[in-house]
C-alpha cells in the first residue's frame, strides 16, 4: 500500500468529482479519486489533511485500547462499548457550538432546541423543527471544528426553512459567509 506522511492508504480511481478520504474504525484509510488525478495531486490532498486524519486514527486507535483492557479485565462489553462515552463527549461540543449559534436564530422566534447525538452513517445532522430538536453526528467530534460549526448553522437553519431553498442557503450564507467552502471540506471527510 503506498504511504505518505506516514499515512499508509488504500487508493481507487472511481468516477467521483473530488478526492475523497475515508477512515474506518479498524485504521484502514481509503482514498478515492477521478482516473486523470495525478498521484501527485492525490498525495498532496493526502499530505494537506495529514493532521487530521492522524488525529482520528488515534481517536480510533484509544477506543481500540479500552476495548482490549475491558476485554483482558473480564468486562465483556456489548458491541457499542464505547458510544456513550463518544455521545457524552459529542454532545458537549455540539451543545457548546450550539449555544454560540443560537443568538444569530433567538431574533426570528426560534427557541433554543433539544440536542441530541446518534451515530449516523448518511448524514451529519438532523432538524425536526416540530418538536424543537436537532440531532447530531457524534462523527462530527473528529471533524476540524469549523465544519461542525457550519452543521450546526445549517441544522439551525431549518427552523427557518425546513427545505434547501435559496432563502436556506442565504439565512446559512449571513452567518457563515464561507460556508460553501466548509461544505465541500466536510464533504471529504466522510467516515464509514
């Protein structure tokens, strides 16, 4: 497997617009990219995200360990083991980023939600406006804080406008004028 910054991965060419990086729970790191992406244009997206994705890898690599000490000590944990602990520690950040969102929606009625966090496989965030609840990825604890910012600003917005309307996108735009391109980073981080 070729490496790179000492990130060893996994590299497909598929039909996809961007350079993609996945990371797996078991350390695997797959990257996938159009078949005219010079390797070198691969590797320098590689090299580009290298904190992160060493970041996460030992996020990974803990609850591995813990895994294994509950194991060795007797304690034989169901298939989640760790997800309460990630959910505890998810939900603090979201609800911190939440709270300093909130004052930007407080001036259109919007009371301050419910926050919940759920392991997600397809998106990163959930607004049910109805009942006043935002629920979050706890995926979202691995990402650079700036793209969880930009969730929290878009699941915010659906209280304003439950669809993707271009009212959606300028409520989102005022308060996050990058937004766009948090967007498309967080749309290379996407784990399985």
């Amino acid at each position: 497997m070729p490496r790179i910054c000492g990130i060893e991965y996994e590299l497909s060419r598929k039909a996809v617009k961007n350079i993609n990086i996945r990371i797996k729970q078991d350390g695997q790191v797959s990257v996938s990219a159009g078949p005219v992406v010079p390797l070198s244009a691969i590797e320098a997206f590689i090299a580009s995200k290298a904190d992160y994705i060493k970041r996460v890898l030992r996020s990974y690599e803990k609850r591995m360990e813990a895994l294994e000490e509950a194991k060795e000590s007797g304690i034989l944990p169901d298939r989640n083991y760790s997800a309460p602990a990630v959910r505890r520690e998810a939900l603090s950040l979201m609800s911190e980023i939440c709270e300093e969102v909130y004052p930007h929606f407080a001036p259109y009625g919007v009371s301050f939600p419910e926050i919940r966090m759920r392991n997600m496989k397809t998106q990163w965030g959930s607004c049910r406006p109805a009942e006043g609840i935002l629920t979050f990825n706890t995926k979202l604890l691995d990402v650079p804080r700036p793209l969880a910012e930009y969730v929290a600003v878009h699941e915010f917005a659906h209280f304003l406008h439950p669809d993707h309307s271009a009212a959606f996108w300028s409520s989102v735009e005022c308060i996050l004028p990058d937004y766009r391109k948090r967007r498309k980073e967080l749309k290379q981080f996407v784990q399985l």
